[in-house]
C-alpha cells in the first residue's frame, strides 16, 4: 500500500532525476527483500521455524511502525519551525 507513495516521494524530489530514483528505489527494495530473506533463513530451521517466522514479522512490523512514528515527529517538527 505504501509503496506507490514511496516512489512518488523518491521521484519528486528532483525531476531530471526521477528515471535514476525509480531505479534506486526498486534496487533497494529488491536488495533489502533478499537481505531479510536470507536472515530468516538462518533463524528458520526445525520445529520452532514457525514461531520464530510469525516473531520475525512482529519485530519487522513494530520496526516499521517506529519509523512512521519517527518520521511523522520529524516532519512536525519541520512544519512547526517554518512557521
């Protein structure tokens, strides 16, 4: 759901560059995808490979709501201070 509003960001910032931020945002996203991908593998062996995949979802899902939350802070304080 995020993701089309990620690309719109990362392309708007500069407009002679957005066919380069498409490009770098997807190869961060492929790149990071792999990164977590081969982290779970490590931890998912055996009888516990379930509670330690439905663990790792929680730990990156509480990760993303922290960087939301830092981010919303952040642009507060930005449009606090241009006023």
């Amino acid at each position: 759901m995020t993701l089309p509003a990620a690309n719109m960001g990362a392309m708007s910032v500069r407009d002679g560059l957005a066919g380069t931020a498409a490009g770098l945002a997807a190869a961060m996203s492929i790149g990071g995808g792999a990164l977590i991908v081969s982290i779970a593998g490590l931890f998912l062996e055996g009888a516990v490979a379930v509670e330690m995949l439905i663990s790792g979802m929680f730990v990156a899902a509480l990760l993303a709501l922290l960087a939301a939350i830092f981010a919303a802070l952040v642009e507060r304080r930005r449009s606090r201070s241009v006023l």
